[in-house]
C-alpha cells in the first residue's frame, strides 16, 4: 500500500525538533479560530474546499474539506465522471512567529483522498508533512500559502508524478483566504 | 489606508504569493492498476453464492449472486460479466459467503457477520486470484452486499486520472 517512504527518518526529526522548538518557544499571545476557503494548486484537476483551524498559543488544529474534480481536458483512462471525490484533511501544527502580521505554521497529520467518483470504497491515504506561510493583514482575515509533502502514501497517489509518468516536484501546493475571529 | 511599510510588506506579500502560487501547479496523478489482467482475463462467469452459516439457509444463491454481477458490471475491469456458464469465458468467480448471527446482549440487538471467500480460476484450470472479505451489520442484507462490495472492488478496472 505505501510506496513513498524517503527521507522518512529525517523529514520526521525535522518536523518534530520544529514542533518541540515552537511549544516550547516564546509563546504566541493570540489565539486564533479562523473558517476560509482554499485551492490547490494542480495540473488537470480542480481540488477546492473549506479550511478550518484553531490555534491556541503555539499549537493548533487543522482539518479541511475539498471537492476533487477532473478538468474536461484532463487526459485519463477508464475514468468517465468529472466528479473525482474529496480530500479531508486532519492535521496539528505548530506556530512560528515571523511578524506581527506574519506567521509560519509546520504541521502534519492525514490526508484521506476518497476517491467515490471512481469507486465507493477506492480510498487513498497519506501521511504529510506541512509548511504554511500566513499573512494576516486585518485583525479578521488571513492568506495563506501551504506546501505539503507526502512521507508515506497508498499506491496510486502520486504528488508530482504527471498522466505520462514524469516526475515533477513532489510538493503539493495549496493557496487560500480565511476569516479570523 | 496603509502606513509605508505595511503597504510595502503587504505588497510584497502579495507579489510573492502570486508568483509562488502561479508557478507552484504541480501534476497530481491518481492511479489504479487491476489486480489481474483484465486483458487477458476479459470476461468472468460468476457463479451462484454458496451461502452457509446460522443465519441463513444453505443454498446456492441466485440474489447475492446477482447483485455481485451488478456491481463487477459496473466497476471491476472485466468487460463481460454473466451468470450463465457459456463455456467461452475466461475466467469462473467462485463465492462462498457464511453469514452468522451474533447476540449483543448489551444492545438488544442481533448483528450479522458476512464473510466471503472467493476464488477466481481460469476456465481451463488454475487459480488467478483468491481472497476474503468479511462485514458486520445489524441488517442481514447489508452485511452480505458491503462483502460483496469488496469482491468488487478487488477487481477494480484500472484506472488513471
């Protein structure tokens, strides 16, 4: 089932050293609830979705809803509906302080592809490692930028890999707008 | 109105996240490919379920074994699915589901465990595949269709997207 496991141990300790450094650094005095909307940013296919987080001190809680659908163009096989399916992301992170108006986060979790378009019961996970840029320009609103890696994931869900099999960067961007309150 | 440097801060920010963001698209591919080879192995003669266990008479079953047709039909890579045995498919599905009825005293309620062991073997002779699914359900009906369900989705087509 998993197929992609490199860099596994030092991706690991890297995210847990930053987590363990961001809970125990200088603490962030807001906390933070925010509910925004998000895309990612794919080749053939259109993945949007809600994105809720909360963000207490230095830690949170990130989960997100996304609609998966195929491009009309997208070249595939044995795949009719534009209708994909969804991804539900779960993660926790941690806060790092850049600016007043400017936060990174770094964070992991789960990401759960449930592929019903195709199949009722076709679900590919994985296993992410995140990084997140966040400006926040308003008291109430915030934009972010999220990159996410992939440590370990089922077969048949490739980041980075195009319909020909190339191989591209194998990070999976997301960009997006919250309401902060 | 901004003062100078958030205006400045705000406007970098937006100029990196549109240039990160217009050229950050990368490819995502989602990808089946078929437990056999569905090639080779085009056409599949289901045939009727042996059911057992206490919750159910034994016999062979002609609705279970309908349904399954159903589902290969529409998801699994076989491109002709029939319950008939003509002699010219390729391959002969072979299910034995036992259903059993478990008490649960604490709820009052009686669930029904459905496994389904299956085979799938050439015409001629010779395993290709085997397998076994099991699911619980406090309907009967249920149990039996979400194990099935997995015999078909075992034999997904491939697929790439």
């Amino acid at each position: 089932m998993i197929v992609r496991y490199n860099h596994l141990g030092l991706i690991a300790f890297v995210m847990l050293s930053l987590m363990v450094q961001t809970a125990l650094g200088q603490p962030i005095d807001s906390k933070q609830a925010d509910v925004g909307l998000q895309v990612f940013l794919v080749e053939d296919k259109t993945i949007a979705g809600a994105d809720f987080s909360f963000a207490s001190s230095n830690l949170g809680i990130h989960t997100s809803f996304s609609i998966v659908t195929a491009d009309a163009d997208a070249p595939r096989h044995n795949i009719d509906n534009e209708w994909v399916g969804s991804l539900f992301g779960l993660h926790f992170f941690g806060r790092v302080p850049i600016a007043p108006t400017m936060e990174a986060r770094i964070g992991t979790g789960l990401d759960s592809w449930l592929l019903h378009g195709i199949a009722a019961g076709e679900n590919k996970y994985a296993w992410p490692a995140y990084g997140e840029l966040r400006f926040m320009p308003t008291a109430t609103s915030a934009a972010f930028l999220r990159g996410r890696y992939y440590i370990l994931s089922s077969d048949g869900l490739d980041v980075g890999e195009d319909y020909q099999g190339r191989q591209h960067k194998e990070i999976l961007f997301s960009a997006g707008v919250s309401y902060v309150f | 109105m901004c003062s100078r440097p958030n205006c400045f801060k705000v406007a970098s920010f937006l100029a990196a996240f549109v240039t990160i963001s217009l050229s950050a698209c990368q490819p995502v591919t989602l990808s089946h490919e078929g437990r056999i080879d569905f090639f080779q192995y085009r056409s599949v003669y289901v045939q009727p379920i042996a059911l057992s266990g206490d919750a159910v008479f034994p016999d062979l079953d002609s609705a279970t074994q309908l349904y399954l047709i159903n589902e290969l039909r529409t998801i699994s890579g076989f491109r002709d699915v029939t319950g008939v045995d003509t002699l010219t498919s390729d391959s002969i599905l072979i299910v034995d589901m036992q259903v059993d009825a478990m008490d649960d005293f604490s709820r009052q309620d009686i669930e029904y465990r459905a496994i389904a062991s299956f085979q799938l073997i050439r015409h001629s002779g010779g395993l290709l595949a085997r397998g076994e699914f099991s699911s619980t359900n406090i309907d009967i009906l249920e149990a039996q269709e979400d194990a099935l369900d997995e015999i078909a989705l075992y034999f997904l087509k491939p697929s790439r997207l």
